[in-house]
C-alpha cells in the first residue's frame, strides 16, 4: 500500500477523521461518482475502481519522497512540488453538484490542468508558481508526444530567472513524479527528452518542434507521411489547436482516415463560429474500447462502421458527432439505438465463437456494408495467430533452411512469425510478406513499425495474380488449406483449382532456379476405416456438429463419411480422411470451431502433389509427409483413435513439406 495514502487512510480503506476538512484536494479526489482515466493506460475496462485518479496522486506523492532523499530537495522545493500534484488532478474529481459549479464557472474540467489550477487558487486564493505549474501540469509530456506546442510552457518563464527558487530542478523532479506516476518505461523512454525541453524553457527558449517531428509522435504507428498530410497539420491543426487523447482515439486509424475526421471536426467548428482551442478525442477514445477475454481491446465492429462512414458520410446508423464547450470540441461518433444493439451482438457472437451466430454476424456484415476479409477472426485474431505462430513452430524453423536467392516471399503472414525468422536467418536479403486480408496487413505494419523490422508487406492473393516482380523463394506455410477451403471457384469451395492456380501464378513469379517451399496439410491415401472412442459425451457431441456443419472432402459420398455413431460407447466410425479432418479441427477446441469446420486441412495427398509439379515442369528437391507430434499429444486427452477391429492405431500423418524448384 501506498505510504502517502496510509497517512490519510486508515487499515480499512477509510479516511482519518477532520483531514478532509483540511485538505480539500483530497475531498475532491474521495468525494466524487465521476471515473476519469485515460482507455489508453487501461489492460482491461473491467479493471475499472474509481479510485485510479486518487491512487495515482498517491503514487506521485510516493514517488517524490524518492525523489527529495536522491536529488536532495530544500523543504520549499518540496512543498512547492507536493501542493503541485495534490491539486493537479482535482478537476477529475467533485461531486456532481460540485461538478456543475465549476463547469457554471466556465473551469474546462476536461482540460484538467487549467480547471484544476483555477479550483485550486478559488480555495488557496494563491496564483503564484504552484499555480502556474499546476496549471502548466503534464504539458512537458505533451509536447514530446506532439500534442501541445511548446509555446504553451510560456507561463513558466517568469520564474525562469527568479534567484529564489531553482525551477529547473523543481520542473525535473515534478515531471519525473508526473510520467513514472504511469510508467517507468516511459519515463526511461523520455527523460532525456523531458531533461531536454526543462533546459529550453530555463533558457527562455521555446523553440518549437517541426511539424513532422510533431507528426511522427502522434501517429507512431506510421511508416512514412506524404507532404500534404505534414502541410495539412502544420496550416490547419498545430498552430491552432491543443490535442488531447489523439492517440488513445486515432493510433488504429490510418492517416487518411485521421485527416477525414479532423476534417469533419474542422468543418463543424468553423460552421459554428466558436472560439476553440483543444481538440478532445477522450469521448471518442472512451467509447471505442471494450473486454475482450479479460483484456482490453478495441470495438472492431464500430471501427469498422467507422471506416464505411469516413469513405461514405451519407450511410444511416452512424454519423461524427462534435460537441463545443468551454473552448474545446469534443470528438466522438454516434450509433443508432438500433445499430449499437446489433454491436452489442456482434460482440457476444465473436465471444462464444459457435457457428450459429458466425452466420448470424455475416448478415449483419452485409447489412451495413462494412469490410470483412475472407480470413478475418476479427478480435479472435490475435488468439488464433498465437496459437497458430505456437502449434507451427516445430517445422516452420525447418523450412527456411530451402530459401534459395535474394528474395523471399512469406504467403499469408498471419502474426509475422515467418516473417520475424526469416530476417533473423536472412538479415541481407529482401523478405516480403503477402496477405488477402487487410487487417492482418494493418497488424503487421505496427508490429514492424513497434518492433523496427526490414521486412515488407502486402495485400496480395496468389489465386488471382503473380506477383508484380520476380523473386527467388515463395513459402506456403499453412496457407494453401486454407486458400483450397475459402476460395470461390467455379465448382464453389473446396475447389482444388484454387490451389492450382495459386501454385501455378506462384510458379510464374520465380526468377530460374527460385523455389516453392511448402508446409501444409496432406490427405491420407485411400479409404481405410478408423473409430474414435471418446473420454467424454461433450467429446461425441463436438463430432456431431462437425459433421452437421463440415462442407469439403466432396470426393466422399455421404454416406462413406460416416459409417456409425454409438452414443453408449461415445464412439464414431467413419473414412480415415473424415476422421483425420474432424481430429485436427478438434483440436483448435470450441472457442476456434466456427472457424476451423469451415477448413479442409488436406486437399492433396504426396503423390497427387508430385504428379502436378512434374506437369508443371518443376523439379522435386524434397517430399515427406509427417505427423506434428502436437496433435495426438493434445487429442489423447480427450480420445482414443482405433482401427475397424478396436485396436489403437497411430494418428494418420497430418503435414507434408514440399520444396520445388524452377
């Protein structure tokens, strides 16, 4: 616990008798219904106390006992610092009676420096240095995220050369109790930053930074800007407007859609003929976020709406809604009753994962006409590329060892584990990743961007097209079953034309001598007999659903799939090749199911492979098929597979790697 709360708190959480009589900062931050807290400092919505604004006071205050004993502050020093953050935040707090009389007041509350400086000398009648730092509370931090202009530390030089006080290291200590009160990374990420700027002002310099230098810290997510947008900023924006909560609202917003929205927002400013100063994308960044298995996440089905708005501004059950008070403009957008009913469904649906309601959020998809890729798990994402970057990873390493050339070319990146192995083995040459779906796109830039990678990455799909240029290695990792399981072809899905085209344009993009490396499923030859015994009657009821709602091995006539279903013995008998479907789509578990029956995970056995790339005119450098140990290590937990005599039997191989050459 907090030793600053321990001396107004006693052992159950209450505060001490008469202190708050005395200190009215902390009536304020104890006294109040309202929760004020930045979405982007939160791991999960759910988290939520109330008391996140009056603990982070506490562990400021925590922090500069640390900070008077290291750097050796003067009793003055320290009291001048210790007022400074007990009354930086109050303008968060207040009942809602008091709320409202500030607000009558004109105190813009949602710009707590400058409300919380004015309730603090309307109860100290003080408008000298705690004042000002109060009021200039936070602003150092915001300049280095490109959020306020330096110009706003101006009130700070008047005490810039005041022999009595050393501001320098009061403006040190204060801002290092400020930004580790949230992180100690980011105080390490920005203390010489911060150290920095403290020099400036001291020097009566406030130079501010450039407009691009400004641009990269509010969208670190961005790779490059154009001219235009830096232009777009520096005319319209920086030299006008404060910006509060930009990245916590915007940073899974592209730049193009950024601009749309300030766009909007500047339009309903001018219209209006107020004078604003702050743009306030809080509202925005607050409702933007939910829990999402315990964690936060953002609402996927509103940004996406979102997204259909910003591109078409005349479509119903959305629209950007602006409000002005006390000189700022609070940016968020508004959903229709109707509309945020079917997010709220949307939202449970993608939770419980069952094909029901998989087919339910397709109708609603083509309702309002928002984008959704072929592959796209929406916030299962993240989940299924983790698990797939874990189940993977055995011959994933493997692979990369045939990588012939300069250039290598992952298909279907997913999480960029491939991608990440490849520029580690290969640190000279060209890696590029390709995708169909747009979001994982969007996701794999941030990784590169947060993680500082060479490799690029593109929108890209091997069934319609070669690629632009020619490269040296091409790797289908755990791609083509699902490319063989979603493509629309002539005969529909679980059309083997698809994976030939993709092979042949993949074929087609090689330099002489590139190669094709391939790790995926493999069908099993023939069509022995194979029963499963279950442990559990969950275990038989999962294969009754499966069988219900599995669409491919259309090679298969019905009634060869399934031969019996025994619910006294939890046991099914069925074709080896059903069998081995329904096993590697069992093991991804429920939450997955919606996903994984719509997959054939073997489409081609060994042989059928070799026969289409010696038609092909390439050259076999290596075929083997295996079993991933994974699978029977996590399935006999659950069943036992036997032969049509009740004997057990090894699991049928499962993958197959391929390596050919041009």
């Amino acid at each position: 616990m907090s030793s600053s709360f321990e001396k107004f708190f006693d052992n159950q959480g209450n505060v001490k008798e008469d202190l708050l009589q005395d200190n009215p900062w902390l009536r304020y931050l104890t006294e109040t219904d309202n929760v004020y807290v930045n979405a982007e400092r939160l791991e999960s919505i759910s988290s939520l106390t109330g008391k996140e604004t009056l603990m982070y006071v506490f562990k400021t205050l925590d922090l500069l006992e640390e900070v008077t004993k290291r750097d050796l502050l003067t009793s003055e020093e320290k009291d001048i610092i210790e007022k400074t953050l007990k009354w930086s935040e109050v303008a968060k707090g207040g009942t809602s009676c008091q709320r409202d009389t500030w607000k009558s007041k004109g105190y813009p509350l949602d710009i707590h420096n400058l409300a919380s400086a004015e309730i603090y000398k309307e109860n100290t009648g003080d408008s000298d240095i705690v004042y000002t730092l109060i009021k200039t509370h936070g602003i150092i931090g915001q300049c280095i995220r490109g959020e306020i202009s330096v110009s706003a530390n101006a009130p700070l030089l008047y005490y810039a050369n005041d022999d009595k006080i050393n501001l320098s290291k009061i403006l040190l200590a204060l801002n290092e109790c400020i930004i580790r009160g949230v992180s100690d990374d980011i105080w390490n990420n920005v203390n010489v930053s911060v150290k920095s700027l403290i020099s400036n002002i001291i020097s009566n310099e406030l130079k501010e930074f450039s407009s691009e230098y400004r641009l990269q810290r509010l969208c670190p997510k961005e790779i490059e800007f154009f001219d235009s947008d830096i232009d777009f900023f520096a005319n319209e924006i920086f030299p006008k407007y404060e910006l509060w909560y930009f990245e916590a609202a915007l940073s899974d917003f592209d730049m193009g859609q950024i601009r749309t929205i300030l766009q909007h927002t500047l339009d309903v400013i001018n219209a209006s003929k107020e004078n604003v100063r702050h743009l306030n994308f809080k509202p925005l960044s607050d409702n933007l976020y939910y829990d999402y298995e315990g964690k936060k996440h953002i609402n996927v089905y509103k940004k996406r709406i979102i997204e259909k708005y910003l591109l078409d501004s005349a479509i119903q059950n959305v629209d950007i809604h602006i409000k002005i008070e006390n000189e700022s403009a609070y940016i968020d957008f508004k959903f229709s009753p109707v509309c945020e009913k079917l997010i709220d469904f949307c939202v449970e649906a993608e939770r419980c994962g069952l094909l029901t309601f998989e087919k339910s959020i397709i109708v609603l998809y083509d309702m309002f006409g928002f984008r959704r890729d072929a592959f796209d798990r929406l916030n299962n994402e993240d989940k299924y590329l983790s698990t797939m970057n874990d189940v993977t990873a055995s011959t994933k390493d493997g692979i990369i060892d045939y990588v012939v050339g300069d250039t290598v070319v992952d298909v279907g990146s997913g999480g960029g584990i491939l991608l990440d192995k490849l520029e580690s083995k290969y640190p000279k040459k060209t890696v590029l990743g390709t995708d169909i779906s747009t979001n994982v796109i969007e996701t794999l830039n941030q990784k590169k961007q947060r993680e500082g990678h060479n490799w690029n990455v593109q929108v890209h799909n091997f069934v319609d097209t070669k690629l632009d240029s020619l490269v040296d290695s091409i790797i289908f990792s755990s791609i083509l079953h699902e490319i063989y399981s979603y493509t629309e072809g002539q005969n529909g899905r679980f059309d083997i034309e698809s994976v030939k085209s993709a092979l042949s344009n993949a074929f087609d993009s090689l330099n002489k001598g590139g190669r094709i490396i391939i790790r995926d499923g493999v069908k099993t030859v023939g069509n022995d007999i194979r029963k499963i015994r279950f442990n559990s009657p969950s275990g038989l009821d999962f294969f009754k659903n499966y069988i219900r709602d599995f669409g491919g091995l259309k090679d298969i006539p019905e009634d060869k799939k399934v031969l019996n279903i025994d619910d006294d013995s939890l046991t099914v008998v069925g074709d080896i090749n059903l069998i081995r479907e329904f096993l590697f789509t069992y093991t991804w578990g429920n939450e997955s199911y919606a996903h994984e029956v719509q997959e054939q995970f073997g489409y081609f056995t060994l042989d059928e492979y070799k026969e289409y790339f010696k038609n092909l005119g390439a050259t076999i450098i290596y075929a083997e098929e295996l079993l991933e140990p994974g699978y029977p290590d996590n399935l006999n937990k659950y069943l036992t597979l036997l032969d049509n005599n009740d004997n057990e039997v090894e699991y049928p191989n499962s993958n197959c790697i391929i390596i050919v050459e041009k």
